[in-house]
C-alpha cells in the first residue's frame, strides 16, 4: 500500500487518531513542564549567586557582573526525562500511525480507544528502538568526536601547529562538520527501525538490522529524499508558526516571571528563554510526527515488499 495510497487510507481510518495526538502533546508538555521545573530547582542556587554577585557589582560600580554559564551544569540533570519524555512520544505515534495504516481497510473506522488498544502493545518495543538507536548513534559521535581530538592532539605534538585555536579547524563549526556525518549516516541507516518493529513486532536488534539492510537498497534513495522534502516543508511550517506565536512569548513569560515569581533577572531571561522553544517542540509533534512515521510506515512496507522480506 504505497504512496498516496496509504494516507488516503489512513484518512479514512484515522478519525481518533488526532485525539491519540492531542493526549500525547498534552502528557509532553506536562513531563517537559515538570523536567524544566526540576532544573530550575537544581540550578537555584547558582541563579541566586549570580543575582547576588550582580547586585554587588552594582553596589560597587564595577561593570564586570557574573556570568550564569554556571547554571547549565545541574540543569542538566533534568536532560534524561526530557530526553525519556520525547522518546514515549515518538514510540506512542509511531505505533499509533503503524495501527492506522497497517488496518487502514478495516470498516468501520476504529474509535480512539479501539485504536488505543492496538497502538498500547507496541509502544514498549519502538520506545526500546528508539533508545537503542540513539545509544548508537551518539556513541559513534563520541568516538568520532574522541578520534578528531586525538587527531588534533597528533597535530599539535608533532607540528607544533594549534588546531585549537580560532583559526584552526576544531573550532565549533568545524567540530560539528566533523561530527556530522557518522550521525546522519546512522540516523538514515537505522530510519525505519521503529516501523519494522511496529510492523513486524521485531525485537530492537532485529529491528535495526532490517532497517540498515533495507535503507541500502537503491529504490530506499527516493524515500529517504521524500523524508527529507517532507521534515523541511515541516520545519518550514513550525518556523513560521514560531515566528507568529511563540516569539512573542519570550517577553510575555520573562515579565510574568518578575511579577509573580523573582526579581531575579536571570531566572526570568531563562524562563523567557526556554518558552519559545517549548512552544516549537510542541508544534513540531502535533504538526509533524504523524505525517511523518505514516509516511516511514509507508516506506518500510513499500521496501520490505520490494525486497521479499
């Protein structure tokens, strides 16, 4: 059931489908809302010395106030539940879309707690495939990442030349060309692991593997372009979307913060901060994540028909 054919008939079935994405959003935004509350409370006491070294600074006419850069260590130690939070998310639609199309020619069209029922079961399994799949890919950043250092280090032993400096090739652009393209490559190669595993019921291992073999083939080249056309027009969207409604948020949320909350500035600048790109993730799972596993979906059967498997 390829192509147009698939959201056609995902159309037709998918009535409570928006409802699985409503709930989904709003447990998203509960969970991110609580990690951000977890990392603020971490972080307090470093926001508290910053306010207090910038009031002394003042005090004293000194126009050297501290830096809060001293904040970002403990917050990030609400980074594994929003990292927990958007991988239940991603499984929960994944499954929900595989459900969708893989019984798109059921009459009559499921209810939202029919639909809950099947899509329940295969949450586990993509949650799973989708923490391994990210332990690999940022494990070969890491080591790619270790390998240009060492190579760096070689440099500088050897040479005497610094390529740490800034007009050497580790600065941040250039390290991030050089991590680059063992994530995407992984990330391509391991792009329908989730779907084999809705589809098929395949352990995360299993999985991965069909996805890899699969992505190798040469008919994989126009979904993968598709996949690609289809995240940009997204992002395109939720940008704009961003631009109109979320930005404004920035200063709406920095002032609530000072009235109701702390005079602190440096709370309210990363209160205000963090509420548009909040605000983005949110969009970007209600408008983009469906379209997107049902076209994975798609590809993946397209491609394990293609190659018999």
């Amino acid at each position: 059931m390829p192509g147009k054919s698939v959201f056609a008939a995902v159309r037709r079935q998918s009535g409570s489908l928006p409802l699985i994405i409503l709930g989904t959003v709003a447990l998203a935004a509960v969970t991110g809302l609580l990690a951000t509350v977890l990392a603020f409370a971490l972080a307090r006491p470093q926001f508290a010395q910053a306010w207090h070294d910038k009031l002394a600074a003042e005090q004293a006419e000194d126009p050297n106030f501290a830096h809060p850069e001293a904040v970002l260590l403990p917050a990030l130690g609400a980074l594994p539940a929003l990292l927990l939070s958007a991988g239940l998310v991603g499984a929960v639609l994944q499954a929900a879309c595989t459900v969708c199309v893989t019984t798109a020619q059921e009459r009559p069209s499921m209810g939202a707690r029919r639909l809950w029922r099947r899509t329940r079961p295969r949450i586990p399994g993509v949650a799973a495939v989708c923490v391994l799949r990210g332990v690999l890919v940022l494990s070969a950043v890491l080591a790619n990442g270790a390998l240009c250092v060492g190579l760096g280090i070689a440099v500088d032993t050897f040479t005497g030349i610094d390529p740490f400096s800034s007009e050497g090739p580790f600065t941040p652009a250039g390290i991030t060309l050089m991590l680059a393209p063992s994530a995407v490559l992984l990330r391509a190669g391991f792009l329908l692991a989730p779907a084999a595993c809705a589809v098929d019921g395949l352990a995360p291992r299993a999985a991965l593997r069909r996805s890899w073999s699969l992505m190798r083939q040469r008919a994989a080249l126009p979904w993968l372009l598709g996949a690609c056309v289809l995240s940009a027009a997204c992002a395109g969207a939720v940008w704009l979307l961003v631009q109109q409604v979320a930005a404004p948020l920035h200063t709406a949320a920095r002032e609530a913060v000072l009235a109701d909350l702390t005079r602190n500035t440096y709370v309210a600048h990363a209160a205000g901060a963090l509420t548009p790109p909040a605000t983005a993730a949110l969009l970007w799972t209600a408008v983009a994540l469906a379209p997107a596993h049902t076209y994975l979906t798609a590809a993946y059967l397209r491609l394990r028909t293609d190659a018999g498997k």
